[in-house]
C-alpha cells in the first residue's frame, strides 16, 4: 500500500489537523529524512499553507485541533503540538497546550525544528504600498538607486522582471537591471 494510501485509511480520507476533505497532500513532519507513515501527515491545502508559514495564521481555522491533538499518531501529535505553541497568546491553545501530553521522544521531535519558539505571524515581501510579492512578479522601481559597487544607476519607473525574493529578507528582492542582477529594498519598489 502507498503512504498515500496509508495515511487516507488512517485518516478516513480527511486532514488529520482540521478533519476537511478536500484538497489533500502528504506532509513530511520535519526534521526528516525518509518519508513514511511514521512521520507524515494527510493535510489540507489551508493547513498545509499555515504550517510551512506561506500564509498568515487564521486562528479559527485551528480551533479544531482541541480534538484532533488527541490523536494516537505520533507526526499528528507534533504538528498540534507545534501549531498550538504558534497560537498560545490564544486562551484556547494555551489551554490545548496545558492538557496535552507528549511522551518524551515525540515532544524532542516537536522542539527540534524550533518553530514553537515563534509566534504565529508570517512576514511576507511586500512593496512600498503594502502590496504581497511572489516570485516572478514584476515590479517599478519607485526611487533612482545607485546600485553598491558599480556605475550603474537605476533610474525611478525602471521596470524589473522576473524577480527572486531573498528568502531570508523580507526587505529585499533581487532582479536585473541593464543585464545586472541586484538585490533591490522592496520600499524601494511597487509590483507592476
């Protein structure tokens, strides 16, 4: 049987964090090296954004997990355990995390990656009107900038394509400019 199918007949088919039933995927609870049912999940697309922090936390989706952490599977225990730490400053979850128990591997399992020492916002790019920035967009610089280390000046209105967000910077984004690639401020600029 696939881990696909492992994980859809342990679950009954539903997100083992909110019970949905639709859009479904397999998630490898980190830190992990070798996928199997012993360290996955069956999440919905909502969870799944949430969890790896691509989209900001909507508290009441996770009210559920008052139920659902009492799951008998270790990799569910983890992911509650690690998305109640996130809501604590809810009373609800710190209520959650007071009751629910975790023997002592799967709690060393749920601190190694550190996410329970963070709160639950998510800093996204975003230009200087507030506007969110993926990759690949394109964008207007709002400012002339000379460019660190060269000649080059990159005039105001100057249109950058296809740009990379640095993803250990939300202040900064990199894209080129007459051939040159540079790494730009996002105050600096407005999606296009």
């Amino acid at each position: 049987m696939s881990l696909v199918q492992q994980l859809q007949t342990r679950s009954g088919n539903k997100c083992e964090l909110c019970t949905a039933d639709t859009g479904l995927s397999v998630y490898e609870v980190p830190p992990t090296s070798n996928a199997n049912a012993d360290n996955s999940i069956l999440v919905c697309k909502t969870c799944l954004d949430q969890v790896e922090k691509t989209e900001q936390l909507d508290i009441n989706h996770w009210k559920t997990l008052t139920d659902t952490m009492w799951s008998e599977f270790p990799p569910v225990q983890v992911v509650a355990w690690r998305m109640l730490s996130r809501l604590r400053n809810e009373g609800w979850a710190s209520d959650s995390l007071d009751i629910l128990y975790l023997d002592e591997e799967t709690l060393d399992w749920a601190k190694k990656t550190g996410d329970h020492e963070s709160d639950g916002t998510v800093e996204f790019h975003q230009d200087s009107n507030g506007t969110r920035l993926y990759e690949g967009d394109t964008v207007v610089l709002v400012k002339t900038l000379d460019v660190k280390g060269s000649t080059l000046s990159a005039k105001l209105g100057t249109v950058v394509k296809n740009i990379r967000l640095v993803h250990d910077n939300t202040e900064q984004i990199e894209g080129k400019v007459e051939g040159q690639t540079i790494v730009i401020l996002t105050k600096y600029l407005r999606k296009g």
